[in-house]
C-alpha cells in the first residue's frame, strides 16, 4: 500500500523535472492525479507513462480560469482534492535587474506570485468543504525558492515573486490552520533542471566551470539532484505529516546555514 493511496494530488508544471518527477512518484504510491501545464503535447506523454488514473488541462497558469477548471475537474472526476503542488513557474534572464525587460518582470510576476495566488483561491474553498463534511480538508505545497528567503543577486524579480509566495503560504497557513488545511512551500537552490542546463550552455565555459560558478555560494558545492527535491516535496504532502505548516523549507545544499 503506498503512503498516498486513496489521494487525489493536483500538480501543476507537470512537464517539467520537479513536477513530472513528483507526478511520478505520487502515481507510484497510490495517488490518482490531475495534472497540468502549458505544453499540452508533453503533458499528455507525461499522464500516458503514468502508472495511475491521471486526469490532464492545459493552459496558463497565469489566467485564473485554469486554477478554477483544474479544481472543477478534480472534483468532477474524482470527487474532491487532498493534495495541491503549485509548481508551475518561469526563470528570468540572469541579469541584474536594471537590464530585466519589463515584459519579461510582468511575465514572472503573473506566472510565479499570480499564478500561485490564483492556485490557492480555488483550491482553498473545496478543501474546507471538505474539512467541514467529513473532517478531511487538504495539503498545498507551492514550490518556491531558496531565492525567496534571501536576496538573489541577477535574480531580482524572480527572488521578489518567490518571496512573494512564501509571504502567502505564511499567511495561508495561519487563516486556514483551524479548517483542516495545511500550508508549506518548498525553496530549491538551483538543482539539476532544465533551467540549469540552459544556464551551462549559455555559460560558454563547459560543464564542469559552469556548475562551479554557479554554485560558489553554496556549501555543498554543487547542484541538487531532483529526486532530492522530490523527497521534501513528498515529506510536506504526505498525510502523515500532519501537525506541520506554514514553513518554507530550504533544499539549498546548506546557504540557508550562513
């Protein structure tokens, strides 16, 4: 019997490593999904290689109707939703921030902080129903960033968006603590996604010097992995992790320590 047997799991940027990874492993310990993200293509190749029931919507997470038909379809199809992970997201140039294009400001604002926000406010009112009929409300998880607690130097908006979501996993937690709700991000420094592999490329200086500069700051000396990720990402959505939010909890290969 796996740990999320009987669970209904929403995991928007489901494409993507942290999210098609989590989707996985949810799938493998029983949970029954919806999943979504902007490239329909590969969303369906991910919900096809599942081994679980997976209910898919594409689009935006940056338009609040997905939020609203991704909940309306967990309930349609499966009769409620236990467990949220809010990870779609969007990186920014690696530039500072006098040189970050204001579309590209607004971009990262309305995918990472708005779209998180939009997530919360549909899934939050059928996880109290819940909680109110049977006792069983729900768990989100939104993945932030390491970014998000701290300054981040060629990351400015981002880090501003990224704190932003903690400040409403916080504020989340605390308002719906009582009604059966649970409320915890996630903050990854940079681990071995899509996003760092464009980062090596663009660096020019091959692999090895890339992930060096890139990781100077960090105590471990290198990237995470994302199973390492997942792994905290499972810890906070597991039902047996009952007693446990409002926290952010670092995967940052020690910085969080300095």
């Amino acid at each position: 019997m796996g740990s999320f047997d009987g669970q209904i799991a929403l995991v928007t940027g489901a494409t993507g490593g942290f999210g098609r990874r989590t989707a996985e492993r949810l799938a493998a310990a029983g949970a029954r999904l919806v999943l979504s993200d902007i490239d329909a293509a590969r969303l369906e190749a991910v919900a096809a290689g599942l081994d679980a029931e997976a209910a898919t919507l594409a689009g935006d997470i940056a338009d609040e109707t997905l939020s609203e038909r991704l909940v309306a379809l967990a309930v349609e199809r499966f009769g409620r939703l236990d467990i949220a992970i809010n990870n779609a997201g969007v990186a920014q140039s690696f530039v500072k921030l006098a040189q970050v294009p204001s579309e590209e400001a607004r971009r990262i604002v309305d995918v990472d902080l708005m779209g998180v926000f939009f997530a919360m406010k549909h899934q939050i009112p059928v996880m109290e129903r819940q909680f109110r009929a049977g006792g069983s409300g729900g768990t989100i998880v939104n993945i932030a960033s390491v970014a998000g607690t701290g300054g981040a130097a060629r990351l400015s908006v981002y880090a501003a968006a990224k704190h932003g979501v903690i400040g409403l996993t916080r504020s989340a937690a605390l308002e719906y603590a009582s009604r059966g709700i649970r409320v915890n991000a996630v903050c990854p420094s940079y681990a071995r996604t899509a996003m760092v592999g464009d980062f090596v490329r663009l660096a020019g200086t091959g692999e090895e010097e890339a992930l060096a500069d890139l990781t100077r700051g960090v105590p471990m000396k290198r990237v995470a992995e994302i199973d390492e990720v997942v792994e905290v990402i499972l810890f906070a959505a597991s039902p047996k992790n009952s007693f446990m939010t409002g926290h952010a909890l670092a995967v940052d290969g020690g910085i969080a320590a300095l």
